[in-house]
C-alpha cells in the first residue's frame, strides 16, 4: 500500500523556471523578516494557506512596469491542547 501523494518525500529543488525561482528567492531571502513582522503585528500564528485570496495588478512605471502583488491569507493563532 503507497503513501498518499502529500505524504511522499519530495526532494527540495531550486526552480528552474526564472518567475517561481525569484518566487522561491524572495522567500529564501525575506520569509523570515515577513514572519517576524506577522508575529509582531497579530501575535504568534500562522497566515492561512487555505482561507486565502490573491491580487495582481500592473503598475505603470517610466523605469519599467512593475508587478504588484497582494496576498491576503486569515491569520490563525498558534493554538495550545
């Protein structure tokens, strides 16, 4: 009997596509400054996955239009049992 797809070892890869990899890259550099400033602002939880709507949007730029992004997930509190 095989594992459910979710339960199986994905090997942790760099992406090869320049769009998800700069995806990958902000989240590399800035994920752990996005967490502490989510913390600081709502307290210890996490920032649903799931519950979780996204928005983008061109913004004219003379340098070059620019891609804003918006990412609007429900915070859920660390719970204790």
């Amino acid at each position: 009997m095989g594992l459910p797809q979710f339960f199986v070892h994905q090997p942790a890869t760099v992406p090869t596509d320049p769009l998800i990899y700069r995806w990958y890259e902000i989240v590399s550099v800035y994920g752990s400054t996005i967490k502490e400033l989510i913390h600081e602002e709502f307290g210890d939880g996490i920032m649903s996955a799931i519950d979780f709507s996204m928005d983008i949007q061109r913004e004219p730029d003379p340098k070059g239009d620019r891609v804003n992004v918006v990412l609007s997930g429900k915070f859920l509190p660390y719970k204790t049992y």
